[in-house]
C-alpha cells in the first residue's frame, strides 16, 4: 500500500471516529427540535477540519450536493450548532511567540467586580482566552505577547492597578503538546486513535 493511501485510510478513518463523537454531542439537539442526520454529523466534522472549503469541495467531502451542503449548513449555523468560520493565525508569524497561562485570585466575588474585570480582559488584544472557574482561581487567562515589556504592561493595567485582585501566576508554555479548535461531543472519553 502507497504511503499516500495509507495516510487517506487513516485520515479517513479519523474522520468516521468524529463523526461518531459528533453524534453523541449532537444528539442532544433532537430533543430541543433539531433533527441532526449522519449528513449533518459529516458536514460539521470537515467544517471542523477545514472551514474554507467551498460548498462544492464540502459536497465531495460529505457525499453530498452543493446545494444541500448550503441548505444544512445555513440550518446548523441559524441553529447554533456552527458558531462562526475564522482562520486561525500562528501567532509567532504574527510577532507573538511568548504564550503565557495566567491565573488570577480576588478578593470578592460580586456579579458588579467580575462584569468589570471581564470587560477589562476582553479590552486586551493580547488575551484571546478567558475564562472565570471554579476552585481556589477566580480567572484562567491565555495570551500571547510580543515580548516580556508587553506581558508586564499587561499585569500592570489588569492585576498590579485593581485592589481586588489579591495575587496572579504566570506559567509560560515552552512546548505544545496538543492545540485545537475541534470540539469533541459530550460523552466521549478515552483516546482518539491516530
């Protein structure tokens, strides 16, 4: 067997897995009136990989037509099961090779102080991630930064400046183990095989 057949059989059968697991994700949607068939489950799979397929290259990925892929695609997107189509950047082409996973903890925690720290983080273009969790952290950020007098001006603006932030951690990446966008459904466990 090729080497190029060989890569298609497995990328092909990566594919079937994900759709499986879209399945599962998806199936929640048929109780609240959206009715998702295995055409759907493969549509939202090769969005996943490649948003800027044409509708005629999604059609042949999928087994389908043009003019149904539209049709499914615009009913996923008015649903809310496909939010929107972007291209993602690679930050260190775009001047951005520091990644840094930054923790917070405040004080209090009043619906008043964290809408205002949340509108203070989404006013950073560096932050492309935030979220406010559970546990001993109060806020879980991920930015990426041009270099360390950017970061530091950063903390200066968000954490040094705000009484209520009682401390912040920084953890650098130095390696990424796995990155994606790729949402797996809900109730899949275990490994994806590659």
């Amino acid at each position: 067997m090729s080497a190029y057949l060989s890569d298609f059989v497995l990328d092909t059968a990566k594919v079937l897995e994900n759709v499986v697991q879209l399945a599962h994700y998806l199936a929640k949607w048929t109780s609240e009136g959206l009715t998702v068939d295995d055409l759907d489950l493969r549509i939202v799979a090769a969005l996943q990989r490649d948003g800027s397929m044409t509708k005629a290259e999604l059609a042949e990925a999928v087994g389908s037509t043009s003019s149904t892929c539209l049709r499914r695609v615009a009913e996923l997107r008015r649903t809310g099961v496909l939010t929107s189509c972007v291209y993602l950047a690679d930050p260190p082409k775009l001047g951005r090779s520091i990644r840094a996973i930054i923790t917070a903890t405040t004080r209090n925690h009043t619906k008043d102080l964290r809408t205002g720290f949340a509108a203070r983080i989404s006013d950073e273009a560096a932050i492309t991630q935030a979220y406010g969790v559970t546990g001993y952290l109060d806020a879980v950020l991920i930015g990426h930064f041009s270099d360390m007098e950017e970061y530091q001006a950063l903390c200066d603006r968000l954490f040094d400046n705000d009484p209520d932030v009682l401390r912040y951690t920084t953890l650098f990446a130095v390696e990424t183990y796995k990155e994606t966008t790729a949402i797996a459904p809900s109730g899949e466990t275990g490994c994806l095989k590659s």
